[in-house]
C-alpha cells in the first residue's frame, strides 16, 4: 500500500470534520433555540446528520452545557454512558395489589444505541407492567428494535404466551443476555429483524400486540419502519403500542409517511402520562388504514 493510500482517508477525514465544523458554526449562529427553526435550518441539520449520524448522542452528557437546545436536540437519555457491560436493577407497575416487576437489565453502550434503557422504553415497560397479566395473556408478542429487550421482557414476565425481541445483529447478544439473566427462555425469542426487509420465518408474521419504543431517531430509518410495521399488521386485531419522544422537527417525517399506513390515537389510560408528556414522550396505539 502507497503512502497515498494511506493519506487519502485521513485527508477525507480531515476535509469533512472541517466542513462539518464550519457547517455547525453557521447553525449555531443562526438557530439559537429549537423551536425557531427555518426550513433551511433543517436542510443545514441534515446535512450535518449525514456527515456525522451520530452527533446527537452526545449532547446531553455534558451536565454543564447549559445552551438552549442542549437537552432539547439531545437523543439518548441522560445517564452516564456505560461502555461496558453493567448490571442494573429496574422495576415496573406500580399498582394497589400486585408487586412490581423487576428486571435485571445488562446494559452496554458498545454494540450500539439500543445497548441501554431509552426514556420511551420505560415509559412503554411501566405501561404494558400497571396493565397487569390480563394484558398479555396467551397473546403473541413482538417487539421493534428492542435494544436491551426490556420492553419485551415485560411482557414475557407478565406471562405472555410467547414474545420476540428483535433488533439489529450487534443488539443480539445483550438481548439474549438478558432473557438469561430473568429466567425468561421459556416464552422469549430473541430475532434479527432489520425493518424494511421481508419478514422472515424466525418471527410471527401476525403477532397480537406490537411494541415500538424510541425508534425515531435516525431519519433514513423513517421509511423502512413504516414498512415493517404495515408488513406485520394484517388487520385490526393486531394491537401496536408505539412510544416515541418528540426530539427534532425532522421526525415529524416520521409521522408523515405513517399516516399514509396508520392512523393512531394517544393512550389515554396511562397514569404517567401527564409526567412524561412533560418530556415530550408520547405513546400512542397505532390501527392500520383499511386498504392501506
Ligand atoms: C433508541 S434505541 C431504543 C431501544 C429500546 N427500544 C429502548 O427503548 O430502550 C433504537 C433501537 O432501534 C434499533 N434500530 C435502528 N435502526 C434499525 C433498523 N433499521 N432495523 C432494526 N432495528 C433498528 C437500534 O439498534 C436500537 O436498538
């Protein structure tokens, strides 16, 4: 190999941080806080997404960043990174007469996103928990880009029939981890499901309830959800509960190209949701258009 070969990607790198910084100057300059953002504003962010996808993650972590849209435009939720594979304790469902559930969740930001607990994914875990075994019971549950699989592993431990968690091949191992570590191999799969492909026979093509939490974020995505979610709802007998928190303008697409498939309605009976409409989460349950 020349040295030129060797140059010429750390010369691309360069080129483009530095384009990215200049780019990012500009934006700063001229969008001091979120909700003032002008189309072009938003051509300029994605610019900037398709430079560097990832650079969102990071915003929040800097407690001392006090900017306007610091928190607002931050997409991971505010807790320490952890890099390598931790053990935490969580518990849902608050309720009169029954115990919470309690999950031992590994969490490890290294496979990727989905490595620790989203906001949304609570949100949807404390839900599915407050309903209770009826909910879940003998239904056939999957779930969308699962990451740690927590929201599933409700599900299993309320005593669903059966529940796949699915999600890209490097969020496979903590998945399968954490079924282990709750005893939960009985009734929980653990599936590759990239969305926007053909669903294929590792998971049900007619599941009874699918669960969706904070899995808009990424804008290239947007379509390919869209596309997995209307492959596996045949009819209105399947149930989709989706949780999303509301962080860029940008996904308003998202919902764009769902209300070409779906309609949805806001769950009204979730007894946090006057707290976590605060954080701007929603959850919502998703029917699919008639002849969509
Ligand atoms: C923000 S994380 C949310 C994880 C989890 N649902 C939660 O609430 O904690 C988004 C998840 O979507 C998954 N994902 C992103 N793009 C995907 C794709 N094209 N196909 C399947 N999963 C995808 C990521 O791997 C990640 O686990």
């Amino acid at each position: 190999m020349t040295t030129e070969d060797h140059c010429f990607p750390a010369l691309l790198t360069f080129f483009l941080q530095e384009l990215a910084a200049i780019l990012m100057s500009i934006l700063i300059q001229s969008v001091p806080v979120l909700d003032q953002y002008h189309p072009n504003d938003l051509a300029l962010e994605e610019a900037l997404d398709t430079l560097d996808p990832l650079r969102h993650f990071f915003k929040s972590l800097d407690e001392t960043d006090s900017s306007p849209n610091s928190k607002a435009d931050a997409l991971i939720p505010s807790q320490p990174l952890p890099t390598v594979k931790e053990i935490v304790q969580l518990s849902f469902g608050t309720h009169p007469f029954r115990s919470p559930i309690s999950i031992s969740l590994a969490v490890d930001a290294s496979p990727g996103c989905g490595g620790i607990a989203w906001p949304a994914g609570q949100v949807l875990a404390e839900y599915i928990a407050g309903l209770g075994p009826e909910f879940v019971k003998g239904k056939t549950v999957l779930e969308l880009g699962s990451g740690t699989g927590l929201v599933g592993l409700i599900g299993a431990a309320l005593g669903a029939g059966a529940v796949w968690i699915t999600d890209q091949a490097p969020l496979l191992d903590i998945m399968s981890h954490n079924v282990l570590l709750n005893k939960l191999t009985s009734n929980v799969t653990v599936s590759e499901l990239n969305w926007g492909e053909p669903l294929t026979d590792a998971i049900p093509h007619r599941p009874d309830l699918i669960l969706a939490a904070d899995c808009v974020y990424y804008e290239p995505t947007f379509p390919l959800l869209v596309q997995t979610l209307s492959d596996l709802v045949n009819d209105e007998k399947t149930e989709v509960l989706f949780c999303y928190k509301k962080r860029r303008k940008a996904d308003k697409r998202f919902f764009i190209l769902l209300k070409k498939k779906f309609t949805w309605a806001e769950v009204m009976d979730s007894p946090g949701r006057e707290v976590y409409s605060r954080e701007q989460i929603s959850l919502i349950r998703l029917v699919k258009r008639q002849y969509a």
